[in-house]
C-alpha cells in the first residue's frame, strides 16, 4: 500500500483513537496481571491460615488428652490430686485458646478466599473491557483503512489515482532492483473512447472504462497494481514474468473487450526495466511504445 498522499482528519483521529484504546488495553491487561498475583497471594496466605488453624487443632486435641490422663492419673483424694485438676483445668484453657484462634485463622483465609475470588472477577472484567477496546482498536484502524484505499483509488474505475499509483509503483521499481527481479510496466488506452463519448454519451465512454479495469483484473494478480494515468490511460507493473508473457495476458484481456463488440478494443505498450532505469524513463519507455503500436494499427487499417 502506497503511503498517504493527503491525509485525512478523520483517519488521523481514528488512528489516534485506536492508538488510544490499544494502550486502554494494555494497561488494563497490566492492572488485570496484578490482580491475578495479588489473588494468588491471598490464596497462599489463606492456605497457610488453614494449616495453622488445623495445627492449632490438632495442638488443642492433644492438650485435651493431656488433662484427661492427668485426671486419671490421680485418683480422688489422692495428694497430688487438687494439683492434677488444676492442671488439667489449665491445659483445657490453653486447648480451648488454641480452637478460638484455629477458628480466628479460619474465618481469616475465609476473607482471604473471598478477596481472591473478587480480585480474579476484576482481572476477568478488565481484560474483558481490554478484549473491548482492542476491538473497537480493530474497527476504528479498518475504517482509517477503508477511508485509506478509497482516497487512495479512483472512484469511477477503482484503480489507483495517480498520485498514490506512482508511489506504489516506484515501491516495485525500488524492490525490483534491488532484488534483480524481472519487471515489466503496462502503458494501456482506451481505443475510441473520445468516438464513444461523442456518439453514445460520456455514461457509455465511463462503463468502457470500467469494462477495460475489471478485463485487467480478471488477468491480472491481486498484488499487481493498476493506476489510472490520465482519462482514458492506465499504467500496470508486473514482477517476476516477461514481456512476452504480459502481452499474452493483454491478449487475453482485450479478448474479453472483444467479446462485448468489436468497438471494445485496446492498445498496450510494454517496456521491460533495466537496472538504472527511473520510473520516469520507464514510464516514457512504455508510452513510446504504445505510440508504435497505435501508429501501426491506424496503417493496418488503412485501404
């Protein structure tokens, strides 16, 4: 695609637009990265509380046990009896601070568990909105595009306009020559086309235009671009094949011109580019070349 030749405001602010949502996305894609560390952090220390809460348990049934054999150990009456049961009360107090702060711990990573849950529903929601703007990112740069190619194209043939056709071409010159890649340029007419205007009208002139770009695309690849030169004059390159096969392209081509009535016709002039070649003397190349060729259709024609 060629670079823009004059830009639009309203692509500039669909860029800036776009520009804007991709960077709303990627904050919002950092924000959600923190919130899914900061939930598995609360998830960690909420595991750890439940260990401690379970060894806190487990410490409460022990002591538990503990004051029940010294019970047992002293019968009633006996001299160390009173010392016994007030130990054993001693270590049932101790078993029972151990339970309120298993459950304190419990009832912590519970929070613990909620909060990572509400932190990984906020990393969902944001990069749901993140997944939103970067769509909406897509749209506003495939609409700058659009506005793009359609500033860029012809609006009765849809080739490109001149300007933004020489550029595109100059890019397959440039490229040609620094691969050493064959290309050739296309110099294309309409034949007749001021008889027609004159005779049926400029909408019939107009659609024998359109006729000639779309007989070109049909034989031409999707990345070999076509540019209107002037009114009813086209420029096409074609990279990696030779002369001799383009011209059997545009035989093909003014065949299905052809075949729409004998009137429908066109002439081409081909020139092959050399390696110091500018575009300029290609171009002229091409338009000499296709002087020729209308030069000797007009002495074949004569009686």
């Amino acid at each position: 695609m060629a670079p823009c030749i004059v830009p639009a405001e309203n692509r500039r602010k669909q860029e800036q637009a776009a520009a804007e949502a991709d960077q709303s996305s990627s904050d919002a894609d950092l924000v959600s990265g923190s919130a899914d560390v900061a939930a598995t952090g609360r998830d960690d220390a909420a595991a750890d509380r439940e260990l401690l809460s379970t060894a806190r348990d487990t410490a409460a049934t022990a002591r538990d046990r503990a004051a029940e054999e010294l019970e047992l150990a002293q019968g009633p009456g006996g001299p160390e009896y009173e010392a016994a049961i007030k130990l054993a009360a001693e270590v049932r107090e101790m078993a029972a601070t151990d339970r309120l702060l298993a459950a304190e711990d419990r009832k912590e990573a519970a929070i613990g568990r909620a909060e990572a849950t509400l932190d990984r529903e906020r990393a969902a929601s944001d990069r749901k909105h993140a997944a939103m703007d970067r769509d909406h990112a897509a749209m506003d740069r495939r609409q700058a595009m659009a506005e793009l190619e359609k500033a860029h194209t012809d609006d009765l043939t849809g080739a490109y306009r001149r300007g933004a056709g020489l550029a595109v071409l100059q890019t397959e010159v440039d490229r040609a020559q620094r691969t050493n890649e064959e290309l050739v340029l296309a110099f294309v007419d309409v034949n007749g086309l001021k008889a027609t205007n004159d005779n049926e009208g400029h909408t019939a002139g107009d659609h024998r235009l359109r006729e000639l770009v779309n007989a070109m695309r049909a034989k031409t690849r999707t990345y070999e671009p076509i540019v209107r030169y002037g009114g009813d004059e086209f420029l096409c390159s074609f990279a990696g094949v030779g002369p001799d096969l383009v011209a059997k392209r545009f035989a093909e081509i003014d065949a299905i011109l052809r075949e729409r009535g004998d009137d429908r016709s066109m002439s081409f002039g081909l020139a092959t580019l050399g390696p110091e070649d500018k575009l300029e003397e290609l171009i002229d190349r091409a338009d000499a070349a296709l002087i020729s060729v209308k030069r000797e259709n007009r002495h074949d024609r004569r009686p």
